[in-house]
C-alpha cells in the first residue's frame, strides 16, 4: 500500500516537517476558523485521549494544552485529517477567546488598501490572563 494512503487510515503522517502537523481549529457550531497551531504525535495522541485540545508550541519547545492559563479551553467535537494526512482540523466548542490577544479568533485582522483592521472585538484583556505573559 501507498505510504500516504496507510498514513490516511491509521492517522496525521508525523514523518514530515519535523514531525508536526498544521492543526487547524474551527468552531464546531458557527464554523468561524479560531486560531491555526501545530501538533506533533504526542498532542494528537493526547487530544484523542482526553477530547481537549492540545497543540505543540514550537516556540517552549512543549506540549501546549489550550487553555491551561487562560481557562479558554478547547473541547473537541470531531477531528478530520487532510487527504495528504499532513494536516488537521478540529471542529471544536471554545471556551472564552481562542487567540492570546484575547480575541475570539486569531482572525481579527483583515487585509485592506490601507492595510491591516481589527474588524473584531476583543473579549479580554491579555494582562488580566497571562500571569507569564505571551
């Protein structure tokens, strides 16, 4: 068989770039896109396991599971692997603001001609959250 093809029975093929997996997060009712993180074998394993949302934060070199600061946590309704098996979204119900910058979204800015505009609300403040800061 395919390598690709078992790859897309058994789960996300974690062998390429350097074995993380772009793993988006979708509200599970509405369908807004909340945030885009990454996920290696570990984070998935654990996301399946315990039906949270847990991501690899590239930049602590860890596992990040969402919310663990915050309280805005992630409980995941369903979990869909790409046809290339090297991408992943989850349909997920979000607890409090999905984004660091106290967004509901981390798609709060969009592209116009006179550049970037915050076209969201913010629901909190970062520095009410964050005791280690972002």
């Amino acid at each position: 068989m395919d390598p690709a093809a078992k790859s897309a029975l058994t789960g996300p093929d974690f062998t390429k770039n350097d074995g993380l997996v772009a793993a988006v997060a979708q509200d599970a009712t509405t369908g807004q896109v909340l945030m885009l993180a990454w996920m290696n074998a570990e984070a998935y394993a654990e996301t399946l396991k315990t039906g949270r949302a847990v991501y690899y934060s590239r930049s602590r070199g860890k596992l990040w599971r969402k919310g663990e600061e915050s309280g805005h946590v992630q409980t995941v309704h369903a979990i869909y692997v790409d046809c290339d098996a090297d991408a992943i979204l989850l349909k997920v119900e979000q607890v409090g603001a999905a984004c660091h910058e106290g967004y509901r979204s981390c798609f709060f800015r969009q592209a116009t001609g006179e550049g970037l505009q915050v076209v969201a609300e913010r629901l909190v403040d970062p520095a009410d959250i964050y005791s280690k800061g972002q």
